[in-house]
C-alpha cells in the first residue's frame, strides 16, 4: 500500500523549556506501510545512450521518493546551511523540509505543479503563491514535481529527443531543457528561461541515484541564487503527499527575501 502524508504536526516543550518542535508526519497507513527501498544504482554503460536508456525507464516506473539531505541556500550574498528532507511523489507534488543545527523546523515547502506553500516555523508565517517566487533557485517558470525529479537526477520529459549521439550525449525536451549524459547518469540539464535568465542543474559525480546536486539560477550567465543537495540517504517510496496543514496561530507573509516597502 501507498504511504500518504497528509500534514506536519508541530509540539512545543513543556512550558518554561525551549520551544521545540518535533517533525512528525502524519501517515495515513491503511492495514501496513509501504517500506522504502533503495533505488537501483545505476552502472557504468557502454555508451551514454544506454544510460539515458535506463534513466528514462526509472522516470517511466517512478512511484515516489524521499531523501535525507543536507542544504545549502545561497540568496545573493546569503548563504544558510541545514539539513532536510525531500519528498516527491508521482502525481507532480513535492515537500521540501529544513531542520536547524538545533534540532528544530525552519521551513516546510510545499508545491503542487506552479503552486507552492510556504510554512515559516521560525516565525510562525505562512504563504501561497508560485513556487517560482518562493523559491527563486528554481526559476520563474517551475513546477513542484518537474524540479522534485531534478534533484533525484531523472529527466522531467521521458520524450526529450537526442540531438548528439556522441559522448556525452546531448537530448533536448519539448519546452527547450537541455540534458547532458554520461555513461554513468546525468552531468547537467540547462533550462532557458526569458531573455538572459537559466536555471542550471548540476551532478557531481553524474550518477544514479545522485550524490550531490545543485540547482543555480543564472542572468547573464551570473549565479543570482543556488541550492545545493547532498543525499545522505535517498531511497524509493510509494508515496502520496497531501497539502500541509497550517497551525492556525500562524499570520500570512510576505514571500521570503520580499522587504516591506
């Protein structure tokens, strides 16, 4: 059976002691829970369009997935470091979590396609909007699942046509992405934005599953903002991921980074 998360409950300690608040994901398990497993790793092939071959048939069979990772998010010259966990599932949502050094939730994002959520947990602030604005790394046009697959190294368009069988090869989607392949997984996927403006995917090593990715929102070729993603423990999961629930002590906000005028 499919694990459904359906929301994040928050505890406080008891009063006089530090507020903490303790990550627990409200499973909606039926008669079992659906275990995680690790992905398949996949092999040196003999040439990059095996490994395009067998990346497009794990993207064709995704049934969900979720990592624990550490973060880095760098915003001009602002640069934060936390650990979080990552969910993504196959109906196009994902769930982005960040935990301080203390032990305690920073952030809970949520996207569903264009549409994101965000929940502040240090300031107890909430807000709706596009994920693109929340988000900047992802870029204007982003969508939940498409950069959830991203950050698993799977391509968004299973259908992407080769335009250089050599090596690496070169395979470009349907919207203008392009993928770059080695024998070993995916080295990068450039997306094109409007005018000058890019969102750049890069693997290192390339590999399935990744190790350590990074997603920079480039103008002019200029790093405007990055989220770097180290797996530490990346595994599939039959899952399906619900709407967070919003304490209903929290305020709306403006999105993160917006400066009141």
């Amino acid at each position: 059976m499919r694990t459904t998360i359906t929301s994040i409950h928050w505890r406080r300690a008891r009063p006089g002691a530090t507020a903490v608040v303790v990550l627990a994901a409200s499973l909606l398990l039926g008669s079992c829970a659906t275990a995680s497993r690790p992905f398949a790793p996949l092999p040196p092939q003999e040439t990059p369009t095996a490994a395009w071959t067998s990346l497009r048939q794990t993207r064709d069979r995704f049934d969900g997935a979720r990592s624990f990772a550490r973060l880095r998010v760098q915003e001009g010259e602002r640069v934060r470091s936390l650990r979080g966990r990552l969910l993504v599932d196959p109906r196009g949502r994902m769930l982005l979590e960040g935990i301080t050094p203390l032990g305690t939730a920073a952030f809970t994002l949520y996207a569903d396609g264009p549409e994101a959520t965000w929940l502040d947990h240090v300031h107890g602030t909430h807000w709706k909007g596009r994920l693109g604005e929340i988000a900047r790394f992802f870029g204007e046009r982003a969508e939940g699942g498409e950069m959830g697959l991203l950050m698993l190294a799977l391509p968004v368009d299973s259908g992407a046509v080769v335009v250089d069988e050599g090596s690496p090869l070169i395979a470009v989607g349907s919207e203008g992405s392009r993928y770059v392949i080695s024998e070993t997984g995916l080295s990068s996927v450039d997306i094109p934005l409007e005018g000058d403006r890019r969102v750049v995917v890069a693997y290192d090593p390339p590999s399935f599953p990744p190790r350590n990715v990074r997603i920079s929102y480039e103008v002019s070729s200029r790093t405007h903002a990055a989220l770097e993603i180290t797996h530490l423990d990346l595994s599939s999961a039959s899952i399906r991921i619900e709407p967070p629930r919003i304490p209903p002590h929290y305020v709306p906000s403006l999105p993160p980074g917006v400066a009141v005028q």
